[in-house]
C-alpha cells in the first residue's frame, strides 16, 4: 500500500520505554510540536496507570493550549445506502439482502435539512454510499450539498456541509469544491493491505491504493481541507495508529499540509454482518482512551472527532482527553430525521449508535463540564483553510478567534433552541469566559451579542 511502510511499523510496535522517556516526549508536547513516529509508538507502549495518567494530563493540557474549552457540534446526514461494495464489516454492502435501501431525492434531502435547523444544528456531515457510475455520484453529490445549503428555517441555514463519500477523480473533486463544501473526509478503514484485500471483497473498494489516493486528488483539485482515519477494530489498533501517522507525514511532505480532522470510529455491530458482531480486534475503552491522547499529541493542531459510536460516558470523557468535534442525535441510515416518527431503523442503518442524547442534552452535558458547545464554521468561511488554518493552529493562535465565534453561536443557540435549564447554564458560561478574554476581545464580542439581541445571526469573525 502506497506510503504504509509495514516492515517499519512492525518494528516499531516492538518499541518500549520508560517512565524517563515518556516524560522527555511529554516535555516536547507541551512546545506543541509534532511527534516522530517513534516517539508515538512508545507513548502507545504505555502500560502503566501512573505514566497513562501523566499522558492524558499532557493531551488535556495541548487541547487546551491549541482549542481551547470549544467543542465543535455537527450531526451526519446519511443520502443513500445504495453501495456498490461488498465490505465485510458494513450495514450497506452490496450483498447484504438484510438492508432496506433508500435513495433521499433532492427535495427529500432538503426536508430532512429543514428538520435539523428546527432543532438547532448548523453543521453537516453528508454520508453515502457508493455507486456504480462516477458520473452519477458526483452529480447526486453536487445537488444533495445545493440542497442542504438551500434549505431555510425562520431564517437559520446550515454553515457548513462536510462530506464522506468514495474516492473520485480530481475533475470530480473540483465540482465538489466548487458546490462549497468543506471537509472533504474518507477512512482508510484499515492500512494493513492484507486485512484490507480480506474485508473488501467485490466493488470498486477492492483496490486499497485507490482508496488511498483518494486524499492526493482532493488536495490536487484544491480542497485542502480533508479527514482521514481508520475503523479500529479491523486490525491492531497500534498499527493502525502509526500507519495513519505515516499517511499524514506523507500529506505534510507532499502538500504541507495534514489533514484538518482525524476521526477513530470503533467497530459497532451492523445489520446484516457477522463480522461486525464480532470483530477481530475489539478495543478495550482504556486502549481506547490512550489512542485518543496519542493522536491529540502526535498532531496536536488537528481536529479531533468522535461518533455516536461511543457512549454518552465514555464521550462525555474523551472530549477531557483530546477531542474537540462531536456528533449529536446521529441517525446512520438514509431519511433518519423524520418528525414525530416511530420508524425503527434495525434494517437500513449502518451500525449501532450508542449514544442517543438529543442536541440540547448533549449541549447541557458540556456545559456542566465547562466547555463551549460551538456550531462555528468561520474557519471555512473565512478562507482559514489549508495551510493558513494549519498556521495559526500550530501554535495555538487560532483559539482567540474560534473562542469569540463559539460564544456567538452559543448564543444563538440559547436564545433560539435551548431549554430553560440549558439557556441558564449557558450564560453562566459565558460570563465566566468572558471575564478571561482581553478588553479588544469582550468589547467585539459584546458587540456580536447586542446584534443577536437585536435579531441579528450568523456573524463572525
């Protein structure tokens, strides 16, 4: 597989250290610098309770330094579950004759948008299959995101829409670039090429360095905002992590760029799969913490995400560890959102979602925790994208703008969606930030907020 290096990877899994080397790599996270990969394999190495926590405190800690107390909010919108692939892991393979399929038409796409902004989300992450025409998926791609951005209620739309879609050729990536989309996000699902060519049986996923490339022509047709990650669960988790690493090295060499997000979905069990109930490598929650605090430090400017996938208790600690994108009231199948419904979803979903708090249970969760729920997409709008976002987050000048832009669309959110308790615990959160922002900071920042007294939405800066 292009850029993976196995033989070094299986070296390195053999790396071990001690408490002194753990504290010199922790020494040099703290500057907020890239690790080696071999200074991330022996923080993978870890064991020890004590140096595990010393681990965790150093990821909170560069989070912090780099993002702040934000925690950025989106929710998936799945449009098909039509797949052309057969993956052995998955609810939507081709061969599965358990699952419903569905097809969302662009006015159906727009209903669904319109349920979303009822409830306060600004953000989406556009999910669908694969199918068999290239032509066909970017042209239903393009008109799903004209949809969503064209959907409106009471005057609120949606700021971004990010994508997960199958590989496409540069041509087809610049019609997505040109629809406006924002993150441009695709799995590996695994980097072991032996593991890969095993669960991908029939479809055009079969080739792994396609899969791989796909991330090259997204850069090369002018997105450079992108999203990579495996599906852990498919092989060992430590090789995962570190043949990831070696993906980004590649991507900051080619492009000067990493990516943007790094998503780490645990398997969950599909409908339909056999393998999915019982996955070769599952993840013990402590693994499953330490990787999440090894990637914050690793790649300490890029985003991190976490699924429904994981559980309102385990999330509610993750977002402590690294974190700092979160998904809310996921539905994992085609037309999922409808009002009032009583519609089971067991045959078309993809996986099993676990945590199932609604978007203003969820935003209550982290404001008892202290952090700003935030549904800003100034970054994107701004044209701080590519290497200009990569500029400012590396060495964590980027928190004062995306500290402002959380507490606006905070705000908003509050006047607009929240419930009482919610829209209490709110503002009692954004006094106290408030009092920690410079005089030129509050006195924009109160300037934003009289707008939105005022009615007015969507500002930034």
């Amino acid at each position: 597989m292009k850029y993976i290096n196995e033989s070094k990877i299986n070296y390195l899994l053999k790396t071990e250290a001690d408490e002194k080397d753990i504290d010199i790599i922790l020494s040099k996270t703290k500057e907020l610098k890239r690790l080696s990969l071999e200074e991330s394999a022996k923080l993978l190495s870890v064991k020890n309770s004590a140096v595990l926590q010393k681990i965790y405190a150093a990821a909170s800690y560069v989070k912090n330094i780099i993002y702040g107390k934000r925690v950025v909010l989106f929710i998936p919108m799945y449009i098909s579950n039509f797949c052309v692939n057969s993956c052995l892991y998955c609810g939507f393979a081709s061969n599965n004759k358990v699952t419903l399929r569905k097809k969302l038409t662009f006015n159906e796409i727009k209903e669904q948008t319109k349920i979303l902004l009822k409830r306060g989300h600004k953000r989406i992450l556009m999910v669908a299959g694969e199918m068999a025409s290239s032509k066909d998926n970017i042209d239903y791609y393009v008109g799903a995101v004209e949809a969503i951005y064209n959907a409106e209620y009471k005057g609120n739309k949606i700021k971004r829409v990010n994508i997960n879609v199958a590989p496409m050729d540069v041509e087809s990536f610049k019609k997505l670039k040109k629809a406006g989309i924002g993150t441009y996000q695709i799995f590996q699902e695994t980097y072991h090429e032996a593991t890969y060519r095993k669960l991908h049986i029939s479809g055009a996923k079969t080739d792994p360095d396609n899969r791989l490339d796909a991330i090259d022509n997204a850069f090369e047709a002018g997105i450079d905002d992108v999203g990579i990650g495996p599906l852990l669960g498919l092989c060992n988790p430590k090789f995962e992590i570190l043949a990831l690493l070696m993906h980004i090295e590649h991507l900051e060499k080619t492009y000067g760029v990493g990516p943007h997000t790094i998503s780490v979905p645990r398997i969950e069990p599909a409908p339909g799969s056999s393998y999915a109930d019982k996955p070769e490598h599952p993840i013990a929650d402590e693994d499953f913490k330490k990787i999440v605090a090894v990637l914050r430090l690793s790649v300490p400017y890029t985003g991190i995400i976490m699924s429904t996938r994981e559980t309102a208790k385990l999330r509610d600690v993750l977002v402590n560890l690294g974190v700092s994108q979160i998904s809310a009231e996921s539905k994992v199948t085609p037309g999922g959102y409808e009002e009032d419904s009583a519609r089971n979803d067991k045959l078309d979903r993809q996986f099993n979602v676990n945590d199932q708090r609604t978007l203003n249970e969820i935003v209550h969760s982290l404001l008892l925790q202290g952090f700003m729920p935030s549904f800003c997409a100034a970054c994107y709008r701004k044209k701080r994208t590519g290497g200009h976002f990569m500029d400012l987050a590396k060495p964590g000048e980027i928190r004062r703008m995306c500290d402002i832009n959380a507490l606006v669309t905070l705000k908003e959110y509050l006047e607009d969606f929240a419930t009482p308790e919610v829209k209490e615990l709110g503002y009692q959160l954004i006094e106290g930030r408030k009092a920690k922002l410079d005089n030129a900071s509050i006195s924009m920042l109160e300037k934003l907020f009289t707008n939105i007294d005022n009615g007015v939405r969507d500002e930034y800066v």
